[in-house]
C-alpha cells in the first residue's frame, strides 16, 4: 500500500502476530524487572544481553509461526487481542449505518474472513488487470498505464508520491524513487552467495503463474526474463547504505527535465494517469536509477515488459487471493527467506490488514478504550525531562563550537513532540469498504490513500497528520518535520509502567525517547535544521569532529559477530547513534529525579542497575538464523543482543553499576569508546 515519502527515523522494525488465546485480552501486570527472566551466574560484564535475559530466551523459544519472538511481539500480542475484542465488536453489530466507520471495520473484516469467496473467486479479480496489460501494443502507453497501476496499488518500475521539500520543509512536491524489485535488496540480484535464492525465485514466479493456469514451459521462460528485467533495474538502484545519504537522494529538477532524461516514458501521462494535479517540478531520487529504466524499456521486449506487470500484479495480490497463491507467496517469501515455518492464522493476517486500512478508525476506539489520560500526561512529562538533559549534554560537547551548539539547541527546543494519539481523527468518508470482496477493500483503501497522497501536493505539509495510528507499537522521528512521535500502543510495559519505578521508566520508554531525540542529531538527522529543510548548519571543523567520532561506532559495531554475520556497522550508523544517545540522555534525565538522588536499592538492584537492566530487557528477541541473515543484510537496525551489548559497552556508567574491568568480554577500552551525543 503506498505510503508518505516522508523520511523518518523509526525505534525498531516489527515483527508482529500471535496465536489466539482467547476472545479477552488478559489483565495481566508484567513485574518491573522479574528475576526469573534472568540469569544471574552470567557476569554482567561479559554478557549483558544474557545476564539480564537469558531464562527468558530459554523459555520463550520461536513459536513456528513468527520469525523472531521478542518483547516487542509480547506487547503486540496484548495490543492485538485489545485490537481484536475492538473488531469483534464491531464485526459483530448488524445495525452499523451504511458509510459508518462501525460498517467499514466490520465488512471489511468480515470479507478478509470469508475464505469461501476468496477460494471460489480465485484470482478472477485480476483479470480486467491483465487485460489492460494485454491490450497495450506500443510501450508509448506504458506510462499511463503504470499510473493506473500505482494509483490502485499495484507495484512496477519504481514508486512516486509526494512528500516535503527537503530545501523547503512546509511545501508538499511530488517524489521519484527508485523500485520495481521483488527480491528484498539489490544485492541480491547480484551477490554469490545469493545464487541459490535468485534460482528458487525464479522456481517461485514459473509455480506462480503455473497457479493460474500458464503452461510450465511458458511459465519458466516468464520467469527468467523477470529475473533478468529486474536484475538490470537493480543495475541502477542505490545500495541501502547510498540511500541513507540524504544529500545523494535530494535531485529537484523541472518535469521537463526529468521528460529528458528518460525520454521512452511519458510523465505527464504517468501523473495525469496516478491523479496527480498539475506540477513544474520535483524531486528526482535517483537519477542513474531512472536513466537506467529508460533503457531497460527501450531494450526490453513489450512481451517481456508486459510478463513483468503482470508478475508485479500476482505478486502484490496474492495475499488477496485464492489459498494456492497464497501459500506459494508464504513459502518463498516467509519460509525459505526467514525461516518462518507456517503462516499467520487467518483471524490474525486480517485483523491487522482492517488495522492498516483503517488506522485510525481503530485507533480511536483503541484509544477510549485502553489509553488512560495519566499515562500521555505521565509521557509528556518524561519527555520534558529527556530534553532538558540532551541540551545539557549539548551545551558541555569538548567537540563543538559555540556557534554550532547553539544552532543544536535552538533545533531541540524546536522539536515537536506527539504523543499517544493525534489532535484530529483520520475521515474514511470516501474510503468504500464492501462486505463482498476482501481484494476489492485493499485496492479501494489504496485508491483512498493515493488520492489523499496527491491532494496534498503543491499544499502546505500538514503539521498534525501522524504516519503511525495509535495502536502501533513502535515510535519514530521524522527530520523534515524535526518530530519525534509516540503511538499510544507503545507506551506499556516492558517500556513503561505507571506502577514501575523511575529507574525501570527511563531505562525503558526514558531511552526510547532518547533514541528519538538522538535521530534528529544522528549522521543524518543532523543535515536537517529546526525547520526540517536539508541545511548544512554545521562549521566545516564540527562537521569532521563528528564524522571522526562516529566512524568509531561504525568500527565497532563492524567487529560485532553474530552467528558468523558482521554487522555492517555504516547501515545501522543512525540507530546505532540513537541507541547510544538515547542510553545517555536517559541516564542523565533519570539522575535528577528524585527517585535517583535517594539511590535506593529495590530487589536487592541499584537504581544504577535497574535503568539497565530495563534497557535490556526491551530488546530481549528470539531470532531465526535466516531471519538473521536477512536482518543483517537489510534492516538499519542491529540486531536485539548488539544494541544491548555493544551499546553498553560505550556507557562508562554501565562499567561502574556491575563493576566491569578490563578482561571482561564486552569491556572497550575508554580511548576506544563511542563518544558522541
């Protein structure tokens, strides 16, 4: 489903679902920090992830339908049994008005349910799709016909949306990106290792139209063509590290330009076709990327080209359709990519499809509900708290200049905070949702979003709109809005707990909101100034100092092994950074609490000692070796036992709260520490 092109910062990637327990959601209070989860005869200093966590990673091994099993997944297991006892409710209610949001939650769950439509139905709903690949003759009518395709959420060639002016953060402007890919990197259309995955791809694209009726022969030859059309669009994709250089993906340029460069496609039929409103420029991402798919057009067969849109049609649906095409999806994508050994129950795929599509329809219940006022009050409070002390942190930096400082700390003072839920509720008045087909309520909520996505072009960014709904359990900053936000659904324990003590709060949810703050002065975060424009404010010496320093955290966590995976230590750069910031904004936030100056033990911990087990026990994660392997390759996150370990291992206040010495295992020598924020 498209989504905004609003770069943003985000605590952690997901992994979401559970068995069904029950029709109620448990009320059930979660200790502070319970020792039963931990593993005492494990020396702190050698390994924290494991002392703080250990008994719980024994006792909580992967349940076969999830590829990673963490304290993330047991908030989200809470949340969605609320989230589900919301739409039994309503799924329930035969009296809901037509055009109602009660009418709109219920039919479209209802219709993802009813799997005896689904399975009669088949994949007969793309059918008008394909005859619209099918009757084009000249690639001249490929521009608008990808427009039509991406307007109802279809993928193909590349992705466009809009999103701010990174040189003029309160305008809306359309955005070009580079796409079109169905393996989860570029690398792997390229990497040795990856040999054996681009041959089960293929084997997987030949059984998918072989599902729908094509010939085995036909379908193999199909599907090596795709491989090789896609192969030379990665040609010219950005790696994920390339990508994270804000300064490399920032390219305005006029639509006649752009028409220039890539001369085989029709932008102005490609917009007018996606319902864009007319516009004289935008920003171009990846330039090379879009040169490179202007002579892919003009070297590739039409057939060729038209096979491809057809794949990228089965394979954005396929979730929508017949249990076949389904399970085969499932057993590419889901079990020989990361292991996961069997599917989401049904209930638990559509429950959070009705979550998506209809955010915050289900988030305001979800919000009268479960979220009490004491809790956003309590989170508002905290976060005053956390920035006050990066300012403080701020204004002592031995590595920047006066003039520098200042210019940071007027951007902090300048950050806007959401929390919990937004001022104004999302309106689904134009979003029609059927009770007979589950396909046609995602292309209609796609066909919503993408017009609500190009009304906003040429307009001012709206400061209010929020890119997660409130049940998520997640949070984010976004550096063109210099934002930091906090969806209710993450505001619980393990992170925080209005019956926990404060050491516990800021070691938990403390951090996270550090995390944030930390991304708006991350490596690049940091390009952004108080207004969210793309702006060089820094001094040329500042610059380097900062450059020097983080270089040391890109080292070290380059050393960092995992089951014989090296992080790469310049993609996870930016989390890596907010880890460490958050860590020491919310430790010195915590010490003026009047909880820190009496520093008195509980459960025989220190003060000291319960902020870190806290931050610990949040990333406490069960992981699958290929979903590992994968983490590792594409996610910008490191993974669970890194930011535990080797986050630490920068905080000289983790050394003197468990008294690591030299010798032990995650002991860094102080010269050889991360110094940043």
């Amino acid at each position: 489903m498209k989504k905004t092109l609003a770069a943003m910062m985000i605590l952690c990637t997901v992994a979401t679902g559970c068995s069904q327990k029950g029709n109620e959601p448990a009320e059930t209070k979660v200790p502070a920090i319970d020792t039963a989860n931990m593993d005492l005869s494990i020396k702190p200093g050698d390994d924290f992830f494991r002392y703080a966590n250990n008994k719980w990673l024994q006792n909580n091994p992967i349940p076969e339908e999830y590829t990673t099993y963490g304290a993330f997944t047991e908030l989200d297991q809470r949340n969605e049994l609320q989230i589900q006892e919301i739409i039994n409710e309503v799924s329930n209610d035969s009296t809901a008005t037509e055009g109602s949001v009660a009418q709109k939650i219920r039919d479209f769950y209802n219709a993802g349910m009813d799997t005896v439509a689904i399975e009669a139905r088949g994949y007969s709903e793309l059918l008008p799709y394909f005859e619209k690949v099918d009757a084009i003759t000249d690639k001249a009518d490929l521009a608008e016909l990808i427009g039509y395709m991406h307007a109802q959420g279809f993928g193909g060639f590349f992705g466009a949306g809009t999103g701010s002016d990174p040189k003029q953060a309160d305008m809306v402007i359309m955005h070009a990106m580079q796409g079109g890919l169905s393996l989860p990197d570029r690398d792997d259309y390229f990497d040795e290792s990856s040999k054996e995955m681009r041959e089960k791809y293929v084997e997987h694209v030949a059984n998918m139209f072989k599902l729908i009726g094509t010939d085995a022969e036909t379908a193999a030859n199909m599907a090596n063509n795709i491989l090789a059309f896609e192969t030379r669009l990665a040609e010219k994709s950005l790696t994920r590290v390339e990508r994270r250089d804000p300064d490399r993906t920032y390219n305005k340029m006029t639509l006649a330009e752009f028409q220039a460069s890539t001369p085989v496609f029709n932008w102005g039929n490609y917009f007018n076709a996606v319902g864009a409103p007319a516009f004289d420029s935008l920003n171009v991402g990846m330039p090379e990327f879009f040169v490179g798919l202007n002579s892919n057009i003009l070297n590739s067969d039409l057939q060729v080209i038209k096979d491809y849109l057809k794949w990228k049609l089965l394979h954005s649906s396929a979730s929508q359709l017949s249990s076949d095409l389904d399970k085969e999806t499932f057993n590419f994508y889901s079990n020989y990519l990361y292991g996961q050994e069997v599917q989401q129950p049904r209930w638990r795929r559509i429950l959070n499809a009705t979550s998506d599509c209809l955010g915050e329809a289900v988030g305001q219940i979800y919000v009268e509900k479960y979220f009490p006022a004491a809790a956003k009050e309590r989170m508002e409070n905290l976060v005053a708290n956390l920035k006050t002390a990066l300012g403080e942190r701020i204004k002592v930096l031995d590595w920047m200049c006066d003039d520098t400082k200042a210019l940071a700390l007027h951007k902090l003072d300048c950050m806007n905070v959401k929390v919990g839920y937004p001022n104004k509720w999302e309106d689904y008045s134009d979003y029609t949702v059927t009770s007979e087909s589950y396909f046609q309520n995602i292309c209609n909520a796609c066909v919503f979003n993408n017009k609500k996505d190009m009304a906003k072009l040429g307009k001012p960014v709206d400061k209010e709109e929020w890119f997660m709904p409130p049940q998520t359990v997640n949070a984010y900053y976004s550096p063109d809005r210099n934002e930091i936000v906090f969806p209710a659904g993450i505001l619980q324990a393990p992170f925080f707990s209005q019956d926990a003590d404060d050491a516990v709060n800021y070691g938990g949810i403390g951090v996270v909101i550090g995390h944030e703050m930390t991304h708006g002065f991350d490596d690049q975060g940091r390009k952004y100034d108080e207004k969210g424009n793309l702006n060089d404010w820094w001094t040329e010496e500042d610059a380097a100092n900062f450059k020097d320093r983080t270089q040391r955290l890109v080292e070290l966590f380059n050393e960092f092994e995992l089951r014989g995976n090296h992080i790469n230590g310049e993609l996870t750069l930016g989390e890596n950074i907010a880890d460490l910031g958050g860590l020491n904004i919310a430790w010195d936030a915590y010490q003026i609490t009047e909880e820190a100056q009496r520093s008195e033990s509980i459960d025989n911990f220190t003060p000291a000692q319960r902020f870190f087990i806290s931050y610990a026990t949040i990333w406490r994660n069960n992981i699958r070796d290929k979903a590992l392997e994968r983490r590792i390759k594409e996610d910008v996150h490191s993974p669970a036992e890194a930011r535990v370990n080797r986050a630490l291992g920068s905080m000289p206040h983790f050394y003197e709260a468990f008294e690591c010495t030299e010798g032990d295992k995650m002991y860094i020598a102080p010269e050889n520490r991360a110094k940043i924020w």
